[in-house]
C-alpha cells in the first residue's frame, strides 16, 4: 500500500513539473510573439512617420520652386502638383499605422509624386540655364548698342565740328570797316547838325571757299540809347532765330574774291551827341562791326 502511493506521488510530481515546464514554456512563446507585435507596430509607425516626411519634403520643394519661376503656365501647374501632394498626405495622415494596404497605396503614390517632381526639376533647370542664356545675349546686345550708340555719337559730333568749321570758313568777313558823317555833297561834317548822311564803307574779303552768288547785306546803326536807326519797323531779317530790325540793306554778287560796298544812310531824323555803332550781317552771321562818334 505505502509502495503505490509512493509511487503515485512521483508520478504526480513529474506531471507537476512538466505542467510548471508547459507553462514557462507557453509564457515566453507569448512574451516573444507580443514582442514581435510590438516591433511590428513600431516599425509600422515609423514606415508612417518616413512616408509622411517625404510628402512633406516634396511639398516644401514645389513651394521653393515659386520664388525661382516666372512662368504663369508652369507655376499653375506647380501649384497643381503640390495640392495633389498636400490632399495625399492629408490622407496619410488619417490612415492607421497598421493599415498595410493604405500604406503601401500611398508609399507607391509617392513613387509617382517623385518622377513627376524629378521631371518638374529637369524642366525648370533647362528654363533657368535658357533665361541665363538670354540674359547674357540680352547683356550683350545692349553693350553692343551701346557701343554703337557712342560710336554714332562720336561720328555724330565729328560731324558737326566739320560742318561747323566748313560753315566757319565759309563766312564772309568785313573788313576795312569806316563809317563817316557827310552833307549831301559828301564833304565829312563834324557837327552834328551839318550831318545829312551817314556812308557805311567795307570790303567783303577774298574767301575760296565761300559759296558765290548774290549776297543780301545788312548794316544796323546803333545810337547811343542802343535805339536802331530805321526807315520802317517792317525792316527785319533772321538773325539767331529771331526777327532784327535793319538800317539799311544791300544785295553784292560775291565770286569769292575781295568785293567793296559801301551803303548810305540818308538822316531825316534827330542825332544825338554820343559814340554810335554800325553792325554788319549777311547769311544770318555778323560779319563786321564799327563803332563811331558825333559831337554836337
């Protein structure tokens, strides 16, 4: 009796500890498979959290693209992009880890959002090195304009320093200038009150390179008080774009060689006493001046 229970109660104590065995045993395939889940779901956050960087950082490249183009068309289609981008991510954002399907739609969504990004970097890099282009033949354009703009500037100018020493060399010149006061016999007065006309007397000097032809010349007798002496104030002509009063006028062909004139001025007016001044014009120039004077 005592053997049998004897052995009953190793054979209850080899069960005992191969049940006490089973159950550690159990316990770490549990503990290990809840590990693992954990892992799983860790690795399943941060697949997640990468996806949702990489939809951010393709948003934030369009955003830098807006402050580089100028083109309306691809700046539409820019902003396009990224909306698309931004309503992805958007959906991300509200997928659960966990949700293997959703992740893996929107890990290949954005495979296809990194070819359209790369082809949009290939398009406006080759937009940027043409603007570049243009603008460098648009800076040399301009430098050659300029250059010719100085150039015919420079032509321009030389120009007109010859036009204006052909035109300097071609002016008549008075020369011999002499005024004098005489009676109607042309006997030289020297009272003012005997004075019955004035002779205005010059040579127009030899000048090869004036034009020949008939000449108008104009004689102004200025009196002391700076007043013209004149017949008629319809007596104008053109001198520095504006109309002058004249004395008295005279047309002399004129062949290049020295030519006399002399003009007379008959007085039917009131002669002042003082210093008096005769200014002589032809082609629109003053050629020639004298100053005279008569006393009382």
């Amino acid at each position: 009796m005592d053997k049998n229970k004897n052995t009953y109660t190793k054979y209850l104590a080899v069960a005992i500890v191969l049940l006490v065995l089973g159950l550690c045993v159990a316990g770490y395939f549990i503990f290990k498979k809840n590990t693992e889940i954990e892992e799983l779901q860790q690795s399943s956050e941060i697949s997640k959290q990468q996806l949702e960087d990489e939809y951010e950082s393709i948003s934030m490249q369009y955003e830098g693209f807006k402050f580089s183009v100028k083109n309306d068309s691809l700046l539409r289609m820019l902003d396009n992009e990224q909306a698309k981008v931004q309503r992805l991510l958007e959906e991300l954002r509200t997928v659960k880890s966990t949700n293997k399907a959703e992740i893996t739609r929107l890990n290949n969504e954005l495979s296809s959002l990194r070819k359209i990004l790369k082809s949009y970097i290939i398009q406006i890099d080759s937009l940027n090195r043409a603007n570049e282009r243009l603008t460098q033949e648009k800076a040399a354009i301009t430098k050659k304009y300029q250059e010719t703009t100085q150039t015919l500037s420079k032509v321009t100018q030389e120009k007109q320093n010859l036009t204006e020493k052909v035109t300097l060399a071609a002016k008549l010149d008075a020369a011999a200038v002499s005024v004098s006061a005489t009676n109607s016999k042309g006997k030289v007065q020297k009272k003012i009150k005997s004075v019955e006309q004035l002779i205005v007397s010059f040579v127009l000097t030899k000048n090869i390179t004036a034009e020949p032809g008939e000449r108008t010349i104009y004689v102004r007798i200025m009196k002391p008080d700076d007043e013209v002496l004149v017949k008629s104030r319809a007596n104008v002509f053109q001198y520095e774009n504006r109309e002058i009063n004249y004395s008295m006028k005279r047309s002399v062909e004129y062949g290049g060689e020295e030519t006399p004139v002399t003009l007379y001025w008959a007085v039917e007016e009131y002669l002042m006493p003082g210093t008096y001044r005769a200014d002589i014009f032809a082609d629109g120039s003053l050629i020639g001046s004298r100053s005279f004077t008569l006393d009382k």
